[in-house]
C-alpha cells in the first residue's frame, strides 16, 4: 500500500505532540545502527544495514541520542541475535496479523506488520 508523502513524519510529529500534552517528557524513535564510534565501521554497518534512509528520517526530528546496548551470554549468540535484528529490521515483507482481541487502540485500523 503506498502511502502519500509525509504520511510518517505526520504520525510522528502527532505523536510527539500527544505525548508533551500527557506531561511525557520523552518519546522514543527506537534504536539506530552505531554511526560514530568508528567512522570505517559505522560507514560498514550503514552500507550493510541500509539504514541511511532511516538515519535521516529520525535525525529531521532533532533527536537527542544516547548509546544503547545489547547483552548476551556469548559472543556467538550476541552476534546471532544482531544478524537476526538486522534481517528483522531490514526486511521487506509485510505480513497481515489478526488484530488483537483486546485493544486500547480501538479507533485505528489494522495495520500490515511491516519491518519497513
């Protein structure tokens, strides 16, 4: 389904504006690739991850970033568990999901569980 232009910076900026007038004082855009820790390493991991276009979507909202961290028991399963997030993240397939049968979000349509 395509959506028209700024559809996303619209629920976004909404979003942000209801959560200021619910006294939040944060609001979280989730989590991005590192991107300068290492400048050959970030460049590596933005190349691999596809993740410029999400960068600049996030950054036209005047983060403020903080580091966050992933923790397993291994190095294997850590870096099992990053292969896994970065597929999840990065792929292209949409999948219809039955709403849930309880939902405090009544008023909105079932929306397509897209990683996209």
């Amino acid at each position: 389904m395509q959506r028209p232009d700024g559809t996303m910076h619209t629920l976004i900026t909404q979003a942000i504006e209801d959560a200021s007038k619910n006294g939040r004082h944060q609001l979280s855009l989730a989590a991005l690739p590192a991107r300068k820790s290492n400048a050959k390493l970030g460049r590596l991991i933005a190349y691999l991850s596809g993740s410029a276009g999400l960068v600049q979507f996030k950054d036209s909202f005047a983060p403020h970033y903080r580091p966050l961290y992933m923790a397993a028991p291994n190095r294997l399963s850590l870096g099992i568990s990053m292969l896994d997030l970065a597929q999840t993240v990065t792929s292209t397939t949409c999948e219809k999901t039955p709403p849930p049968a309880i939902s405090h979000q009544r008023d909105l349509p079932h929306l397509p569980n897209c990683a996209t």
